[in-house]
C-alpha cells in the first residue's frame, strides 16, 4: 500500500503541474482546488482499507515531491530542505484524513462485523 501511495501522489503531482503549466504543482490554484482534496480521498480511502499507522499514507502521498523537482531543477538543490519542510506540512492534513479514514472503518466494523 505504501508504494501505492507513492505512485499517485506522484501521479498527482506530475499531472497537475503538466495540465496547469506550472512547475511545482502547488503553485497553481487547481493543485488546492481539485488535486490536495483528491489527495486527502485518497489519503482516507487508504487509511480505511490499511487502518493500521495511517500517517504512512500521507507521507507516501508527499514523498517524492521535493525529490522530483530536485531531479527536474537540480541547480535548485539549495531549496531541497524548504521542500521537505512544505511537503511534510502538506502531509498534516494527510495524516489527519487517513485517520479519520481508519476512524470510520473501526465504526463500520463495530456495527456491521469485520469486512471480508
């Protein structure tokens, strides 16, 4: 599931910043407006499916953000900790959606019975 997490948030990343024209893809108003609320369904899909340390759903969702504009800017490597900073204060809401993911499937499970 972590590996999961990667690709699409990588995924993410690369299509918004390709369909919008911008660089980093938190640039664009279209990364808050449509792609970070994807990224928290997905963050709390996976927390429900995988409920157990959820916030390696979020950190997986953020990972290679800085790392792939490292590779697409490498002369900009002097901002690499200011991007790991904002990618792990992107990951807060992350984290925070993949609980209430887990949240919901132990409330599911205490009513209905454990899913097969």
């Amino acid at each position: 599931m972590f590996l999961a997490s990667v690709f699409l948030g990588l995924l993410v990343w690369v299509t918004t910043s390709t369909l919008t024209g911008e660089p980093e893809a938190w640039d664009s108003g279209w990364y808050w407006a449509v792609s970070y609320p994807l990224l928290l369904f997905l963050s709390a899909g996976m927390g429900y499916l995988a409920p157990r340390r959820t916030w390696r759903w979020a950190v997986g969702l953020v990972l290679l953000v800085p790392l792939v504009n490292l590779i697409r800017w490498p002369a900009e490597a002097r901002w690499l900790p200011l991007g790991l900073l904002a990618a792990l204060m992107v990951a807060i809401p992350l984290a925070v959606s993949a609980r209430l993911g887990s949240f919901a499937r132990r409330v599911r499970e205490s009513r209905v019975g454990p899913a097969l």
